[in-house]
C-alpha cells in the first residue's frame, strides 16, 4: 500500500507542472474560442473572417500539442512563442469584430 501511495504522489509531482503549462494555454484557447462565437452569435463576423480566425485557433492548438509532445514539457522559448501566436490571435479576433 505504501508503494502504491509513493508511486502516485511521484506521478503526481512529475505530471503537474506538465499540466498547469498546458492548463494555461488551454484556458487561453477556449476564451478567445468563446470569444469568436460570440462574434458568430452577434453578427460583427462574417462567415469569411470566421473561418479565418478558426484556422488560426486550430493552428495554435496544433502548435501548443506540438510543443507538448517534443519534449513532454513547454520550455521557456515555447511559451514565448506560443504566447506570441496566441497575443496575436488575440488582435485579430479583436480587429475583425470591430471592423
């Protein structure tokens, strides 16, 4: 029974910073997804720039497991990349509801 309790907590201890990194970015994912649809809901996007900024988010998904998975971790120069993808993102969600 102890074995089983120090193997866990070591898992847990490994996989958790994996998981806040990954948590982080994924939250950031859904809002700006959130905020997409309420652009589709309210009409201040067009089908067009809809699926402009979905192809975007699908991209930076794809960038974000990609980073994940080359090393099971985000290194400092990932994050700085994926948040510069996402900041981006971000502006032009921004620029397309409001133009």
């Amino acid at each position: 029974m102890n074995k089983l309790v120090s193997v866990i907590l070591c898992t847990a201890v490994v996989f958790a910073p994996l998981t806040a990194q990954a948590g982080q970015f994924n939250n950031r994912l859904n809002r700006q997804d959130a905020r997409i649809y309420q652009g589709v809901k309210n009409r201040s996007l067009t089908p067009k720039e809809y699926r402009r900024l979905d192809r975007l988010e699908d991209k930076n998904e794809a960038a974000r497991l990609r980073a994940i998975k080359s090393g099971g971790k985000l290194t400092k120069a990932e994050r700085y990349r994926l948040n510069y993808r996402l900041n981006n993102t971000s502006k032009a969600i921004y620029r397309a509801k409001h133009n």
